[in-house]
C-alpha cells in the first residue's frame, strides 16, 4: 500500500495532548538540523492550539504521531500563519507534508475565510508545496507588521541578520494567499516548477549576501522610466537584493 494512504489526518483536539512534547522536541531538533527555525514552542503551547481546534495532526495506522502544523493570528485576524509544519523523520520524503499543509490551509480558509494567509520558508520543497496551493512570493513589507510575530523570530539563529534589515528581509522567502486578490493555484503553481532553478541559485545567492555583513549591492543607478525610482529586478522581487 502507498505510504500516503497509511495516514490519518485530523484537525486535532484534547485527545492528542500526549503528543505535545514529541512535536516541541521534534521542532527544536530539526531547526537545528536546518540552521534556521520559528520561535520555540512549549508544549502548553501547543496544547492550547489543539483545544482551540487551531491545528491538524497526523497519525499513522498504529496510531503514532507522523506529523503537526497549527494555525496562529495576527493584526486582529487579517493575517493568518500555518506554521509549525513538522513531520516525524521516520515519515519524511513520502508526501506526507504537503498533505498536512493542504489540511491545515483548508481549515484557516474555513475558520478565517477574509483572512491573508503567509508563511516564512527557507527550503525549496515548502515554497513548492505553497504555489500549489496559490501563494506567492512577496516581499516582508506585505506581511502582518504586528509586533508580536515578529518577536517570535528572537529564538532563529538568523535573528540577528532580520534586524540588520530593519525587517524588510532575511533567510526565509515570504509567501502570501490574498483571498481578495489572488492567482489561480495553477497558475502559482506552474510559476514555480518554471521558475524552481532559478529560486534554488537565488537562494544560495542570498544566504551568501546575508553571511557578509558589509557586502552592499548597487543599484547602477538605474530607475523607472518616468518614476525616479530604482529599477525592481527579479532579485529584489524575492530578497530585497
């Protein structure tokens, strides 16, 4: 039998607390692993989301934990955050995360129909999984300025290089669902398999702008015919660069 077709996935509830320090030990470990991560969570944290029906699990066929993404809220709920995505190593390269997120995006569109939908990500494989369900990239500026999120961030090692930035950039790509203002899933999602070699080096080429504190790129002095303003390349599109 597939792998996929082994899961149960739930929008979990009071029933699965014994599984909160598990998810909590497994987002330390694999921030670590990544060398970037969001704010450490407690397990009375996580606990609260799954009483308030703000996350999905999932459960293998013995009933083992297999994988987590909750929800959180900001700017009195015009932005919505999946966050957390976490899957067990032992379920990993089977689909399993790009179920997770397609629950945990059904149950915010349902709980928070009018609500932006964004994410932070440095790997490839999330922004994949988010085009396809109709996120885009953009930059830091169009997402939730709320002071409490952003101090979540305090616990990344790379927090030091967001504030360098005064917030308007860092490691992770943002990514946003506009239910008012919106590509089809399609669309994004064909963007990005066109677009994914060149995301991959852009990547690489921002972890390595960032990791040189004094590098500064000029602009050439170029600018918009008519506008005064500098020229927006594919570059500062993604990363401000």
């Amino acid at each position: 039998m597939d792998q996929q077709q082994n899961f149960r996935i739930l929008v979990a509830d009071e029933s699965h607390f014994h599984f909160a320090e598990t998810i909590c030990d497994e987002m330390e470990e694999s921030a670590k692993a990544r060398g970037t991560g969001i704010a450490k969570r407690t397990p009375d944290y996580i606990r609260e989301k799954m009483r308030e029906g703000k996350a999905v699990i999932a459960l293998g066929e013995t009933g083992e934990w297999a994988g987590f993404c909750y929800i959180e809220t900001w700017s009195h709920g015009e932005y919505v955050a999946n966050s957390g995505l976490i899957v067990s190593p032992k379920f990993r390269k089977g689909g399993l995360a790009r179920l997770i997120k397609k629950k945990i995006f059904a149950l915010s569109r349902e709980k928070y129909p009018n609500s932006k939908i964004f994410g932070l990500t440095t790997g490839l494989a999330v922004m994949k999984i988010n085009s396809e369900l109709g996120y885009e990239p953009v930059t830091y500026s169009e997402l939730t300025q709320d002071e409490a999120f952003w101090a979540g961030c305090k616990s990344c090692v790379n927090y030091e290089i967001l504030m360098s930035k005064n917030r308007k950039n860092c490691m992770c790509t943002a990514m946003l669902y506009d239910p008012a203002d919106h590509y089809e899933p399609e669309e994004t999602k064909e963007f990005f398999e066109k677009k994914s070699k060149v995301l991959e080096r852009l990547n690489r080429i921002k972890e390595w702008k960032f990791l040189r504190p004094f590098l500064r790129k000029e602009d050439g002095g170029k600018r918009e015919e008519g506008s005064g303003r500098p020229v927006r390349s594919f570059l500062h599109y993604f990363f401000n660069l």
